[in-house]
C-alpha cells in the first residue's frame, strides 16, 4: 500500500465514523420531533447532529488534502528517492505511525465537537450555569488536543520511534 493511499483511506474511514455517529444525534432529534418539543429542545439535539454531518462531510470532501496534509514534510531516509516523500512510496513506519497519531487526534476532536456544539447551544438558548462554562471548558481542551494531536503527528511519531530506539 502507497502511502498516499493509506492517509486518504484512514480520512475517508474517519468521516464514516463521525457520520455513523451522527446517528445517535439523528434518533435523538427525531424522537424529540415525533414528541412534538419545544423548539429549544430540538435545538439541542439537532446542534450536535448538525456538527457531526457537517464534519463528516467536510471530512469526506477534503480527504485527499487531509492525506496532504499528513505527508507534507515528510523528509525521505537516506538512499531513497524524492517520490516517496510525496506519497508515492510504500508504507514505512514512521508514514503509518504519523497517520494513526493524526486519525487519533481526529477521533479525540470529532466526539468532543458535537457536545461542544449542545453545550454552546444551551448558552444560545439563555440556559447558562457553572455546570455549563467547566463543560465549555473541558470540552473545548479535548477539541485543541484533538487538533494538537492532529497537527503534531509527525513530530509524535518521530518522537516515539527515538524513544524505541534509545
């Protein structure tokens, strides 16, 4: 397997994921629209379905940049050609431990995002307590540490792989 195939293929199975996920969401809401709620109520399941789907559509569109994205910098070994840094090569570690460090801050960022979304649409809809703002709060830093994690998988990787070796 080529490298670019294997960092297209884990983005594409994360928008499946965070699609499949929206599931859960798109029960909630339609229960909640069967039941005939108040309209905050709606709101507050169809916050985190409406996260979720665009995410994962997102995702699904931008996958052949994300792939990018995970091989931009990617320096070759000593003795191997130019190619394989730009993901045409085949599969080495250092390539599959940069692309699972970066679908694993991607899994951390997207079940974080959509009760980032509920919780913020609680703010919108004037229910604001402390309960609320430590909520914000944890869940925006598993959001950054998802992107982090996303962002920095090249440099984890490296990281991990000098630690195996010493």
């Amino acid at each position: 397997m080529r490298v670019r195939s294997a960092a297209l293929l884990a983005s594409r199975i994360v928008a499946i994921y965070i699609g499949f996920h929206a599931v859960i969401y798109s029960g909630e809401f339609a229960h909640d629209l069967i039941r005939r709620r108040p309209v905050a109520v709606l709101a507050r399941s169809f916050a985190p379905l409406t996260a979720l789907l665009a995410l994962a559509a997102i995702l699904w569109i931008l996958a052949p940049r994300v792939a990018a994205a995970l091989l931009r910098g990617s320096a070759p070994a000593e003795g191997e050609p130019d190619a394989e840094s730009a993901g045409e090569g085949p599969l080495r570690a250092r390539d599959a431990g940069t692309i699972a460090f970066a679908v694993s801050g991607l899994f951390i960022a997207a079940q974080a995002a959509p009760l980032l979304a509920a919780t913020v649409q609680r703010f919108v809809g004037g229910v604001w307590n402390r309960d609320a703002t430590g909520d914000v709060l944890a869940l925006g830093t598993r959001v950054l540490i998802g992107v982090l994690v996303f962002v920095n998988a090249r440099g984890l990787t490296s990281g991990v792989l000098r630690f195996r070796d010493s």
